[in-house]
C-alpha cells in the first residue's frame, strides 16, 4: 500500500464497537468483525457531510459515462468514503472502489403499484415499492457486496468467504470473479434454490456443502474466515452494512428527501435493517432529515426469533436494545430452547429461513431509534404478496413478498394507516421457477391463474 493510502486510513473512518459501554475502537484497516470483548462494530466517520451533497447526487445522475455515478451505490460515495480518497477524482474511485461497470443498485428506486396498493388497503399514491431484484445478480445483496470487497481489495485478502441461503452466494461469486479474488460460500445442503446455487456455481465461487441450516454453515464460514486467512463478507461485516445504506438513500432522494412514514423489510439476518438503522441514524444526525421513519421488519411465522423476542411471545420478556445493553442472556436461552424442542427454521422462502439472525444486536438499535415493529407473515400470505406485485409487471421472490404481506397485515391492525406514506423494500427477483408455477396451478390462491385445458 502506498504511503498516499497509509496517512488516509488515518483520516475520517474508523471502526467503532456498538456497545456504548465497551466503545471499543479499531483502524479502517481493520478486518474485525467483533471486537475484543464479543460485540458487532460500526463503520464511523468523524466529519459531518454537507448537505449541498443532494445536489451534487442528483447531478451524478447523469452520469456522463462515470460508471461511479451511474452506480445507485458509489453514487453516494461521500457518504460511505472509507476509503477516504477524493470523491471527485476517477483515477482514484477506478483505483479503489470495486464495481460491476457500474450496475449496482443502477435501475432500484421505489415504484407505485396500483393492485399493490388495493390489496394492501394503502391509498395508492402513498405506496412505494422498491425492487432490488434489477441489482446484476438478482438481488439486495450487490448494494453491500461491492462494498465488502472494495475493503477486502483495501487489505489485499485473496479470498472471500461467505454462508448462505442463495443470493449472498450470486453476489459474493460474482464481484470475487470480476476483482480476481477467490470466493468460498458455505451451503446448507439441500436448502436453496438450484437458480440461485447456479449463479454461484457459473461465478466459479467453491461451494462447501454443510450438514444442517444457515445458521450452521454461517458458523463453519466464520471459523474458515479466522482460521484459514479469509475474508468474511456476510452482513456482520460492517462493511458490507454500509452499502445496503444505499437502499434508504435511493428512496429518499426518489421522495426529495422528504421522511416517509414507514419502511418495510422482510426479516432474514437483519442486515437490511441494521443498514437501514444505521442510515436514518446518520441522515437524521447530520440534519438531512427532520423526520424518522419508522422501519417494520417481517418474519416468516417459520422463522420468528426477532418478531418473537420483540414482542416477547418468549418468556413474557420484550427484548429492546436497551440503551446498548440488551439482554443478551434471554436470547441465548431462546436459542437453547430452539435447539433443546429440535426446533429449526422452516418456510419456503429460503431467502429469511434464518434462526439466529446475525444482526440481531443493530436490529434492536433500529428498532428502538426508529419506532419500529416487527411481526410475522404465513407461506401463503408471502405468495400473495409476492403474485401481486407480478400483477403490476414487476418480478420478486417470495421472501419479498413478506414486505407486501406485512404492509396488508399491519394495516388491517390499524398500525400503519391508509394515508401513510410506505415504502416496501423487495429484495430479489425470483430465481425458484417452480414457486410461482405451483401457486398458479392451485385455483385456491388468490391470485392463482391457472392453464386451460
């Protein structure tokens, strides 16, 4: 590394643990994904940035052949500059930043769906849904990839390694092939989707089968990360946290910049809405925003350890972040009661069939800054979900149809209301052909349309 490089990884960005009583701190160089004492870190930056920089944002997009602009994420390079270098100079982005030619996060912006919004109950001009899947490999995952490996370009590693339910796998293998880097991705045999493995496999990504869930192969892929000289670029990477800020930002610029009065997630690891946390946290700090939106994640009912510990359906004890000090204890003992009833996460949407969420700890953090609620949707609903945003000419898998069949859900709770302003986050296109064949061979679901015979 150049000596240029060395006085800039003094500069602005830092790491920084989450537990304001720890507040642990690390070099931007760093490749910790915890610090010492156990607890998740975040990426910090001392300097307040200028909010003449929405102006400078929206020039970029006309991107006038700068693949950095026409990037939904590196167009916001200001706000994610751990590589603290000159924003403004190309060299120096084509230097350090990685990208796919600039397709990450291009085409994503929040979109109004009419049969959407009717069947959600929401007024139709308030409902904004946002579908990741147009990302290059299929999904979310490209917003925070391209910056996970940028930092792991930054410290020279030579492989990536990674656990996954499919699309982390399609992201991981796609930029590792496009940087010349090596890409391990973890499997839990059996349980993803051939159209999602298939990317992985064509990126030349090596796949490590694993005997049991996500979770379990996300264990194996951390000890390969720390014991054999990988380079972790799963969500507790707080790196890769700050380019799925880049989701939020999209939106709100989309809205100029004006708060909606939701945003919604479909509840997996919780990267989403830890990225999404960290953004608000960040825009409302800087005074970019005067209002906090309030995010709503939602589970599967097959795969409930946030909605459950949230609303405390476990012990009668409502797990809250708690100021940084949450009880971690009674989430040990739900993991422990999982694991004692033989209990794992099952739902066809392979994509959020996660048990023990990795961001756990900066989900709570968003949930209490922003409000926030969490609940559950059946297999079913998240078909709906996911079959009446086809109806409106756009693709998604069925996990996204969690944030569709969340929004209907709450509504007709009377928590968010007709007249709010919502945005539904959708994260992946559909790369399981058979899900929508066979809800549409079943004339019972709701918008199933059959073939003729």
């Amino acid at each position: 590394m150049n000596k240029y490089l060395q006085l800039q990884m003094q500069g602005d960005a830092y790491l920084k643990c989450v537990n304001p009583k720890c507040g642990l701190e690390y070099p931007i160089m760093s490749t910790n994904v915890q610090c010492e004492n156990g607890h998740v870190l975040d990426v910090i930056y001392k300097n307040k940035p200028s909010s003449n920089l929405k102006e400078t944002f929206y020039q970029r997009r006309n991107s006038k052949g700068n693949i950095f602009n026409e990037s939904g994420v590196w167009r916001f390079r200001d706000l994610l500059n751990f590589c603290q270098i000159n924003t403004e100079d190309n060299d120096e982005c084509s230097k350090y930043l990685v990208s796919l030619d600039g397709a990450e996060g291009r085409q994503s912006k929040p979109y109004q769906m009419s049969k959407a919004a009717e069947f959600t109950g929401i007024n139709k001009e308030g409902l904004w849904l946002q579908p990741e899947g147009y990302n290059p490999s299929g999904s979310f995952k490209d917003n925070g990839m391209v910056t996970a490996v940028t930092h792991a370009k930054m410290v020279g590693a030579k492989k990536i390694v990674c656990a996954s339910t499919g699309n982390t796998s399609a992201s991981a293998g796609m930029f590792a092939a496009n940087e010349g880097i090596n890409c391990d991705v973890y499997i839990p045999a059996g349980q993803i989707a051939p159209g999602k493995l298939s990317q992985a496999y064509q990126y030349g990504a090596q796949i490590i089968q694993v005997e049991g869930n996500f979770d379990d192969a996300l264990k194996q892929s951390l000890d390969d990360a720390k014991n054999y000289d990988g380079y972790t670029v799963n969500s507790v990477n707080p790196f890769r946290i700050e380019g799925q800020k880049t989701i939020p930002f999209r939106a709100l610029e989309y809205l100029n910049w004006e708060s909606p009065d939701w945003i919604i997630y479909p509840g997996g690891a919780l990267g989403n809405t830890s990225s999404c946390g960290k953004a608000l946290m960040e825009l409302y700090q800087w005074g970019w925003i005067k209002k906090i939106p309030r995010i709503a994640v939602i589970n599967s009912d097959g795969a409930s350890t946030l909605s459950d510990l949230y609303n405390g359906e476990f012990e009668g004890e409502e797990l809250r972040w708690n100021k940084g000090n949450p009880n971690t204890e009674l989430i040990s003992r739900y993991y422990n009661h999982l694991d004692k009833k033989g209990l794992r996460p099952k739902t066809k949407a392979t994509a959020i069939q996660i048990g023990r969420p990795a961001n756990i700890i900066k989900g709570l953090r968003a949930l209490e800054f922003t409000n926030g609620v969490a609940t559950t949707v059946s297999d079913s609903e998240m078909l709906d979900g996911m079959s009446v945003v086809g109806l409106n000419g756009f693709d998604c898998e069925m996990a996204s149809g969690a944030s569709v069949a969340g929004i209907k859900k709450l509504m007709g709770e009377g928590i968010i209301k007709k007249d709010d302003v919502v945005v539904g986050i959708l994260t992946g296109r559909q790369k399981d052909a058979m899900i929508p064949v066979d809800y549409h061979n079943n004339p019972k679901n709701t918008f199933a349309n059959p073939p003729k015979k």
